[in-house]
C-alpha cells in the first residue's frame, strides 16, 4: 500500500523522535547489531530521517552523489551537472570535492586540527583551525537528496518493496511515486494549479519514479535514486512557462573496512588565512593650550 508523505509538521516530528532513536542505535556495540537487533531501528512506513549523528554510526565510508537538472528556458530552475564525492574516515578525517559543470567547484580536507579548503583546482587551498566535533560535511551529503526531492513537496509518496541486501547489509527498500494532492477538506485531487498555490509551492509536479535501501542497522540511506520532471509556475517564474524541468539524482554510501587515507596539500598550495590587522589610529593632536599643564 502506497504511503503519501506526511506534512512539513509531521515529518519535523518523525525525525526528531527518529533521530533519538538512532543515535540511541549507534552506540550499540557490534555484537548488538550482528543478532540481529538493529532491525527494531526502522519501525516507521516511511524512510526514516537521517542526520549527521546517524551517519556516524555507519563508521568509515565514502559517499558518492549525482545531481543532474535540466532546467527551464526562462532561468526559474537553473540546469545543473554536479557530481559529489566525500571519503568520511572520522569527524577530523575526511576529503570531500564537489564538481559541477566540469570543473572542481568546492574541495574541502580535513587533517586532524586543520582545514583546507579551495573553490577550484586551480586555486591554493586555504587553511584555517577546524572547529572541533564540526559535522557539517556530513549534513551536506543529507542536504542533497532533500535538495532533490523539494520540487515535488507532498506529492511524494513511498510504497514498501521486498526487503533487499547491499554489500551483505540488510536493507529496507520503498519506492518512489507521485500522487495528486488532494483538496481542503477532501480525499478528491485537486487541479495541479490550485494545489501549488494552496500548498505555497513553485512548481507542478509532472512524474516522479525512484528507489531507496535504507541500511536496517542504522537507518541510512546506503543507495537512492530518482527521476522527476515538472513545471515551474508561471505566476512565479513571471513568463510563460511551457517547457518542464527533468531531474536525474543518484546516491550511495560505500562503507570502508580501511578508511582511506587523508593528507594534507603540499605546502606550496597553501595559503594560511591571515587575520584582519588591527586598525592603526593615530594620536589625537592636543591642544596647545593644554600643553605644558600639570
């Protein structure tokens, strides 16, 4: 039975008390999770919320992410080519590049107290002192997938598939679909139009299919993807819009026995931030009349 995804509100709620729930499950020791206790994480219909704190519980692993995204005519929903890799070993371990259009458009390496970073490969990195039990990266890997499913907003429904495996670690599987959005007070869909304006979107869903494994032990997404398309609205664009926007998204996580090895630049592709040099303020000219006092 196909599920529809819940209001903003309710999902609020469900990955707040999902999140408790998993960090809960991240401190368990591993002979916890090879009885087969972990399977108690996932008790929702729905995939379960992910988080920085989640991901730490799947230990060493590389996340590897494409986001293509044909956009309209009119520049409402820009195109897009981005391709994200991030080798997380720990929270002062990691090496993450992001890649759009072709070319490196954010690198980030983090060596135990040090962070380097550079907008492109062509520039030095720059580094700076790392914030301690900084997790930031971890949440822009999450931020992808919500980025991808946004246009589509409540329409988003998740039906359970058979449960499935990936790399020997159980999974739970839901796929992906589009239903119409019903009318105020009703169970009747309403016009794709008026129920964009009701629900304050900007844009009109078209179609939507997709898949994704949920890791059963710690509640992450170890592989997701979708297709979609829909319409930008027009009163928002402010033109004519006629032609659809089509999105390509694919994700995965690749957990590491051995965490893959992170080291700094070379010292001369770095370039350490300065900080700002204190403003110089001359002496204030005294008086000649007060000269001489004492």
């Amino acid at each position: 039975m196909t599920r529809r995804s819940p209001t903003t509100a309710s999902l609020l709620s469900i990955s707040c008390c999902l999140a408790l729930v998993f960090s809960a499950a991240c401190d368990r020791d591993e002979k916890d999770a090879d009885t087969g206790d972990g399977d108690a994480v996932i008790a929702a219909e729905l995939p379960p919320g992910m988080s920085p704190g989640t991901l730490r519980g799947l230990g060493p692993h590389v996340f590897e992410a494409t986001f293509d995204q044909a956009g309209d005519r009119q520049g409402a929903f820009g195109s897009r080519d981005n391709a994200v890799r991030l080798a997380w070993s720990d929270l002062d371990s990691y090496s993450f590049r992001e890649i759009g259009g072709g070319r490196v458009v954010r690198e980030e390496l983090r060596v135990g107290a040090d962070v380097y970073r550079r907008g492109s490969d062509e520039s030095p990195y720059v580094q700076q002192a790392g914030v301690p039990g900084d997790s930031l990266i971890l949440q822009r890997t999450v931020q992808m997938w919500e980025s991808a499913l946004a246009p589509f907003g409540s329409q988003v429904a998740f039906d359970p598939q058979p449960d499935s495996t990936i790399e020997g670690r159980p999974v739970k599987v839901w796929r992906l679909t589009l239903v119409p959005a019903a009318s105020p007070g009703t169970d009747l869909p309403a016009d794709p139009q008026a129920a964009a304006t009701i629900l304050g979107r900007t844009t009109t869903p078209l179609s939507l299919s997709g898949l994704v494994s949920v890791d059963v032990a710690t509640g992450n997404r170890l592989l997701a993807e979708l297709e979609g398309r829909f319409l930008p609205r027009a009163d928002i664009a402010g033109a004519e819009v006629t032609d659809e926007v089509h999105i390509t998204y694919r994700e995965r996580r690749i957990l590491l026995d051995v965490p893959e090895d992170v080291f700094p630049p070379s010292p001369d592709q770095v370039r350490k931030r300065q900080s700002a040099p204190a403003r110089f303020h001359p002496p204030k000219p005294v008086p000649k009349g007060l000269l001489g006092r004492g």
